[in-house]
C-alpha cells in the first residue's frame, strides 16, 4: 500500500499585494520549493498522486458558520482596497482575489487525503497546501489561514465513516488554537499542539495556548497544549515531549485516523519559531506516528517559512511515509531546562485523564506563582534592551541523503518454514566467515566497555523479565509503558548502530505488541533491527516479518490502567536511571524533588 501525495500549482497562484510585515513570509514558493524538492529526491515519483477537489459548501459548513463563507466567497470579485479592508478585520491574514479558490482547494485536498486513506487506496499520505488551515475558526480567517483544513477533514471522516475517535498531532510551531476551539468539548477528537508559547508573549499571545486548557465538559482531557517558553527547542525536546506525553497519551486513546497538522516552522532556520530542531527530526516524529490507527496518517501541510529547512523537512516526512528508514537522529543530549518544566506542566494538568500518566508528578502549589515571577522578570529583561540575539543567519548540514534498503527484511529460517511474501531468504547452512566472527568479537568486546549500556541492560532485562511473568497479553499497557517512557527515550539517546531484539519463548508478549515494539524500535539504528527467535516459534515469524516489512503494527485496542506494580518498577528504574540518561527526565530540577504517586 503506497503514500498520497497531493499537490496543485493552482494553490501557488494567489499572494500578497500590498506591504504588511506581518504577512510577507507567506509566499507562494513555500510550495514550488517544497514539491520540487521531492521531485529531485525521488519522492514524489514514488507516491501516488492524487488530484485535488474544491471543498464544497457543505464541507466547509462542517467547521465555518455561514455567515463567514458567504463573507470570504464575495472576495473574488473585490477590488484592492477593499480587500485591505476586509483584511482588516482579522490577524495576520491577507485575502487576494484568487484565495477563496485555492483555500477550497486546500480544505479540498485534505478530504481527498482523507478519502485516499479511508478506501484503502493508500495507506498514508501527504498533501502540500496554501493557505494553511489551523488558526481559521469558525467565523474568521487568522494567522494566514481561511479556512480550517485538519479541523474540517476531521470532522468530515467522522461523519463519512462513522470514526470514532480522531487524532490530531499539531506540530507547527504556532497554536492551531482554530482547531483546539472547534474541538474542545468533542471526546472524539485529541488534539494535540506544541507551539512558541514564551508565557503568552508570543503571537497569538491567547491565555488558552497554555499547558492548562485541557478541553471542556465531555472533551475534558482531550485537548494537549505543550508551551515552549524559550525559542531554541531542540531534537531532544522535541523527542522527549513524544516519548512523555503524546505517544503514551495517543496509545490510550487508540485512534482511527491521525491527521497531522503538518506545520514546519518548527524546524532550524525559520524566522518565525526561531527553533533549532533539525529537518530530519521530522522522520522520527512522522515514524512514531505511523504505528497508530493501523498506520493510516494523513499530513496536511501547515507553517513552514525558512525556504531551505521547509523542503528538507517536507522531504524527510514524506521519505518516512514511504517505509524508508530514518536516519540516525543526532545530538540527543536530553530536553532544556525550560522544555522539562512543560512537559512536567503538561503532565500533571493531564494526570487525572490519562492513566498512563497517573504517576505523573503534581504541580507544587507555587507554581502559579513561579510562573508570574517568571514573567516579571523577562519583563525586565526586555525593557533593558537586553533583547536575545536575533535572527543571526541560522546554518546547519543538509540532511544526508536516505537509502532505501535493496532489501527490506531478510530471514534466517529452520527447514519447513516457508519465507513469507517480500522478504529475502537467507540460507541457514553456510559457514560462518571467520573474518567477520573475529571482527564481532572485536567490536562486541569494546562496546562491552561502556558501563553506561551494560548497567542499562540488565536493569532493562530484569524489567522485561518481570514483564514476562504477566502471562498473556493483559498487560499490554505495562509494556507499552515500559517501551514509550523508557525503553524509547533510552534507545534514542544510545543512539545504537544495531538493535538486536531477542525474543524468548513464551514470553507472554501477543503479536500486536510485539509488532508495535518492532516497528517502534525501527527509528533507532536507522532501521537495522536484528531479531531473535528460538524455532519453536513458527507461528511468529509472519508477524514479525510483516513489521520488518514496515507494515503497520495492528493496533492494541483502548488500554486500561497498567499494573500500579509495574508502574512503580517502571517508575523507580526512570529515576533511577535519568541522571545518566537524560531523555527519561521528565520534571524540571528544582521542582522535581516531589515526584510521587
Ligand atoms: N512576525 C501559520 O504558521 N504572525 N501561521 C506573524 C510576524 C502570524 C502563522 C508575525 C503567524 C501565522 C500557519
Ligand atoms: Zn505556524
């Protein structure tokens, strides 16, 4: 099953006509760059195209009031000034006579992803859009944005095939706050959003952008706001606020469809997030996402400004999309200060939804306080002139260039065991090179040096041991726990050239997990995974190759609560373990002491 791809020059064929600072960087080359790049990598050709379809009236009615889209459907026939003048009754928006086509093209395009994704034709996909959707709200255009693209394709698959519950991942670098307020009170849709925040300072400057909307009424819980508070956030802050919040969160929640608000100002390079995450970050988070809702993924472009992180970034979800493995992601050195007080925040404002962050540390009740005294003196800072250094030139390697492997999967079978469809089959019988046992030995013998690693693994066998004795697939959300908020974070920051994935003999775990913790495990070592079976196991040798493969795990059902007894080893070897591995910290260091139950 392939990946969507869709994209219309039509959508590049409206832009700013007058002079507003605020609106400049919106142009239509965010879109010729972009679709070009996966052009000259190769990309594009690999995907399935799909055309585009104007949204209709009804469509667009799912999120918009009528009153706003009557409004926005007469701006094709205004003049320039009046124009302006409509304008000006919204933020950070401009309107231009060809626009009201191109944002029923963009909404339009995301059904058609959707569409593509639902019927099966693909499995994932892409679509490359101007205007961008997530700040639109039901009656006004915002931030660039006319009409609410995600927000419209969700409520669209909803009614369309009767999904239960929506996931959407909002990884631009502005609060889609259009999305979170159409949202808000609906149980069946999760919204989940990271975004320039810097208390409040930063635009759209709104008090329910923060880490304490968590969604009203029956919609309580469903609504995940990450505020970064510093500029500068980076592949491990990023990473850390996955493996800690979104994914045990998204895992819970068991969606039938994601839908990403595919926004790239997020990334190195762009004026607007003025964040430091590199392009390829963008093919782990796209990985982490394409184990859910049976892989089925539409990303919907958002933000993106810098012109040269926006196309590498494009280039790095859409190879991920297509099965390609992710590169070895660089610099883990653990979140900042600042990125462990959110996601400490954002933890415990969500501990009573979400029983996979039961354990989550409190708040201390001065917290509200710290925060103001915070705000005051940056305050300060700001009316010295003590202004941080802006937007010097930003310069980082262009991303290295992905292989797709000429084999994906090859196994080593015992006799009578037929070789399942797309893998290679390698023979059993052949004589080991004594050359290469000899440079094994070697190698195996000098990372044996790092105590790091070893202390690590045997505190992580003795985990999986006791995970073991949990007959059955009960505790599927124990091991999920285990996987997301230690074994993930640990294994990013290790940063291994090889996983090797031993499988003992009954060891309790039922296929759907182990394909999640193979293919999960996949964005490490850049997809080189060694797995391990004893032969008794024939019946799992399909699933297993099918993950291999980088088919979708099945995906595991609603989880209930995990064993408050793993929780507590689990919990206790975290602690243990983040003073040498930074990306399991999930509390910031002065207000981390009171970490308990
Ligand atoms: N410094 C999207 O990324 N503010 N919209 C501009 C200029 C508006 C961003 C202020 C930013 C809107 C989809
Ligand atoms: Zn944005």
């Amino acid at each position: 099953m392939g990946t969507a791809l869709i994209y219309d020059e039509e959508m590049t064929r409206y832009k700013l006509l007058w002079v507003d600072p605020a609106c400049k960087i919106e142009v239509p080359e965010r879109l010729t760059v972009s679709h070009e790049a996966l052009i000259k990598n190769g990309l594009a050709d690999r995907c399935v195209s799909v055309p585009v379809r104007e949204a209709t009236d009804a469509d667009i009615l799912l999120v918009h009031s009528e009153e706003y889209l009557e409004a926005v459907k007469k701006t094709p026939y205004m003049t320039l000034e009046d124009l302006k003048e409509f304008t000006l009754q919204y933020g950070d928006v401009y309107f231009h006579p060809n626009i009201y086509h191109c944002a029923k093209l963009a909404a339009g395009a995301a059904l058609q992803l959707v569409d593509s994704v639902m019927t099966g034709k693909v499995r994932n996909g892409m679509a490359l859009v101007r205007p961008p959707g997530h700040h639109s709200m039901s009656s006004a255009a915002n931030g660039f944005c006319v009409f609410n693209n995600v927000a419209i394709a969700a409520q669209y698959a909803k009614q369309k095939y009767g999904l239960k519950r929506v996931l959407i991942v909002d990884w631009d670098v502005h609060h889609g706050q259009g999305v979170q307020y159409c949202f808000e009170d609906d149980p069946s849709v999760l919204y989940f959003s990271w975004h320039r925040y810097e208390h409040q300072k930063f635009w759209p400057q709104l008090r329910e952008s923060d880490y304490d909307s968590v969604g009203k009424e029956k919609g309580a819980g469903f609504n995940i706001n990450v505020p970064w508070n510093k500029v500068g956030m980076k592949n491990s802050d990023y990473l850390s606020v996955f493996c800690h919040v979104l994914l045990p969160v998204a895992y819970e929640f068991c969606p039938d469809l994601v839908l990403v608000c595919a926004g790239f100002d997020s990334a190195i390079g762009d004026p607007e997030g003025e964040m430091c995450a590199s392009p390829d970050i963008f093919a782990h988070l796209t990985h982490l996402l394409m184990n859910l809702a049976g892989g089925k993924l539409c990303a919907v472009l958002e933000g993106g400004y810098n012109l040269t992180s926006l196309p590498q970034s494009v280039c790095q979800t859409v190879q991920t999309l297509l099965g390609d493995p992710a590169p070895r992601p660089a610099n883990l050195d653990g979140p900042c200060e600042s990125a462990l007080e959110s996601l400490h925040c954002v933890r415990s404002a969500h501990r009573q939804y979400w029983s996979c962050l039961k354990h989550a540390a409190k708040l201390p009740t001065f917290e509200i306080s710290t925060k103001r005294v915070k705000l005051a003196e940056e305050e300060e800072r700001l009316e010295k002139g003590d202004e941080e250094k802006s937007q010097e030139e930003q310069v980082w390697p262009e991303p290295p260039k992905r292989v797709t492997p000429p084999i994906r999967a090859a196994l080593v079978l015992p006799n009578g065991v037929a070789c399942p469809d797309g893998c290679e089959s390698f023979g059993a019988s052949e004589d080991a090179d004594p050359v290469i046992v000899n440079k094994l030995r070697e190698n195996f013998v000098k990372d044996a040096d790092d105590c790091h690693a070893l202390t690590t693994l045997s505190s992580l066998i003795s985990l999986v041991e006791k995970m073991e004795k949990n007959e059955g697939c009960s505790d599927a959300s124990g091991f999920l726990q285990a996987v997301l908020g230690l074994l993930l974070p640990l294994g990013y920051e290790y940063d291994p050239s090889l996983v090797l994935l031993v499988r003992m003999p009954d060891s309790g775990v039922c296929d759907s997990v182990w394909q999640q913790l193979t293919g999960l495990l996949q964005g490490l070592a850049q997809g080189h995974t060694l797995v391990l079976m004893q032969e008794g196991e024939k019946e799992r040798v399909a699933p297993t190759a099918s993950a291999l493969l980088g088919d979708a795990a099945p995906s595991l059902g609603q989880l209930h609560s995990p064993l408050p007894e793993d929780v507590e080893v689990l919990e206790r070897l975290r602690h243990r373990l983040q003073g040498d591995w930074k990306l399991l910290q999930t509390t910031a260091p002065e207000t981390g002491r009171g970490d308990e139950h």
